[in-house]
C-alpha cells in the first residue's frame, strides 16, 4: 500500500480544505442521500466528504483537477477499503458541458461540492443548462454569491435568474471562514439547488438561448432603465417600450426589479 501524503493547500488552484465536521454533517444531511443515489463530488480534495458521501450513496464519481489529491485520494480509499467511489483527475469546467463522453452517470444524479469561489457562477451555469444536468445541486460557496442567486426583485440579478428558470435554490446553512484551511477572507454558504430541469422553457414555448440574449442584454447595462438596456436588441427605443408597455411593464424599470413571469411576458413580446 502507498503510503498517503499530506497536501498544502494550492493557492493557484484556490484550495480551501474543510475542517469542521459540523458543517460536514450539515452538507450531507442538505443532500438527503439514499443507497440509490449517484453522487457527483466536484473538488473531494482530502476525501473529507467523499467518504461520508460513500457510506451512504451507491456511487460516488470524485472530479479532482489535483492529479496529486487524486492520486492520494485513490491510496486513502484503497486503505479503508471503500470500493463504490470512482476517483476520475479532471479539470470539471472541461468535462461539464458533456458529462456523458467522460463519466458513466445514471439518471437523475445529484452533484455535492465544496469548490473554489472563483468556479461558482460558471459552474452551476454549465450544470444547470447541461442536457445530461444533475436532479439537484449542494454546494459550499461563497456567502455573497449565496445571498445572490436566491435574490428576489428588486434584487434580481443574471446568476439568479439562470438558476431559477432551471430550479429552487435555498441555503441550508452559513459556514465561517475558520472552518476552512487556510482560512479564506470570506465567509460561505451550503446551497441547495432542486428539481432542476428545462420545464419552465418547455412549457412556455421558450428558446432558451434567446431568453438569456435577452435577459443578458439587460443585465450588461444594469444601470439603465429597460427602455435604453434594451433597445438595441430590440432594434429601437420606440420598439423596445411599445414591447414593454405591452407585456404591462414600465419602460423605467431595472432589470433587477423584474421577476421570472415579466422575463417571460417581454420575451414572447418580442418576438411576435
């Protein structure tokens, strides 16, 4: 048996490893796993949650981009002789757009991560909108971007926008940063993300893609009433209040005051 080593947090790899079994406890207990489940663990790092994960899950996939933590973590599991974790070294934001070229992943499967800060946004984007995307999401992130995606009007924003076309966020707990070492400069949040799935697109009749031109077109000037944010894509700004006044909103509202249905009323306005 190889002998495990102890791994520094890498900095560059913005490497945050958790401590706290508290807040261990409370991520599992966020996921409600059963021995049915597939788990997708994003960043196991040390195997802090893998191995709890593997006690309970029928399957855990472990995406490490460390091929050094992923070499350790294969030598601790060996030793504990925990045979239902599959530890794969791979960059996550390269293999998430399609999961099913590289990972055999049942159907529905549920993602549980605590994962660098700086893939957050684009992460849960890439899940949320993937073909093969989880049935839910428990993340460890960042409080402020926690806060962000379960915003409601008038402090809507893009990222919450995108999750909640696609599912229902809540956070299930706060977690300090002395949980964490080294200890970050922030403080964090466990996310849950649930009944993920393209209903609300399907049911409406919506281009996704479309959508999110729109929406996007907004948010890139946020600061601006929806009548000026949005005239270009809508060819004018005589065009782009008649469609607002039309779908019953005030052409000198922000894109953050906007709720899902309003998104949906401009978006099938639009495009009449």
């Amino acid at each position: 048996m190889k002998k495990i080593k102890t791994r520094q947090p890498n900095k560059i790899l913005g490497q945050h490893f958790l401590k706290c079994s508290s807040v261990i406890k409370k991520i599992i207990e966020s996921a409600e796993i059963n021995s049915y489940d597939e788990i997708l663990e994003i960043g196991p790092g040390n195997g802090v949650l893998t191995i709890p994960l593997s006690r309970l899950a029928g399957r855990v996939i472990a995406v490490e981009k460390d091929e050094k933590l992923a070499e350790n973590l294969k030598n601790l599991l060996a030793e504990k002789n925990i045979k239902n974790v599959d530890v794969i070294a791979a960059d996550i934001l390269k293999i998430a757009p399609d999961l099913t070229k590289y990972l055999t992943l049942a159907k529905p499967y549920k993602v549980v991560a605590n994962i660098p800060y700086y893939l957050t946004s684009r992460l849960i984007r890439i899940l949320t909108e993937s073909p093969n995307r989880p049935k839910e999401i428990i993340m460890l992130i960042q409080k402020e971007v926690a806060e962000r995606i379960v915003a409601e009007p008038p402090k809507m924003n893009l990222l919450a926008l995108g999750v909640k076309t696609h599912g229902n966020p809540k956070i299930t707990g706060y977690v300090p940063a002395s949980c964490f070492w080294p200890k970050p400069k922030v403080n964090s949040a466990i996310i849950k993300i649930s009944d993920i799935s393209s209903d609300l697109f399907e049911k409406n009749q919506v281009d996704e893609k479309r959508f999110f031109q729109l929406a996007k077109a907004a948010f890139s000037q946020k600061r601006k009433v929806l009548a000026n944010s949005l005239a270009k894509i809508m060819d004018s700004k005589d065009k782009t209040t008649k469609i607002l006044e039309k779908s019953g909103i005030s052409p000198l509202k922000r894109p953050e005051e906007l709720s899902i249905n309003d998104w949906l009323k401009i978006y099938k306005n639009w495009l009449i």
